[in-house]
C-alpha cells in the first residue's frame, strides 16, 4: 500500500492546533523530545517500514533542496 498523503483530518487546523498546543510551556529541548516521541509512537502506528521510508523521503525532500537542485 503506497503512502497516502491526501487530507484525512475533517479538521486539519484543529489537528494543527493540537499539535501546537502540546508544545506550549516547553523549552526547545523538550519539543524536540516531543516531537521524537511523537514521531516514534505515528511511525510504530503506521507499522510499514516501506509506507515509513516513503514519508521519511517526502519529508526531506520538502525541507533539504535536492542534489540537482543546489547545482544547477
């Protein structure tokens, strides 16, 4: 099964806002323990390392400029 990456919240700012509101109150360093556990705990509920290797290139590809890119 390939990754879906369509919108399945029927309130996405909602599920943002949750997000953010988990943050609140916590230093950088505890956000980013949060968000590793948080990544741990989605990654163990996706439970397919061939869906999870497809998100994890997703997600890079969207924040790091590709190879091609930074030398063109």
């Amino acid at each position: 099964m390939p990754l879906d990456t369509s919108a399945r919240f029927s309130d996405p700012d909602a599920a943002y806002r949750l997000i953010v509101e988990a943050h609140r109150g916590l230093s950088d360093d505890e956000s980013r323990k949060l968000d590793a556990a948080l990544i741990l705990t989605l990654a163990n509920q996706i439970g397919d390392l061939a869906i999870l290797r497809e998100a994890l290139a997703l997600s890079r590809a969207a924040i790091a400029p590709s190879k091609d890119a930074a030398t063109a």
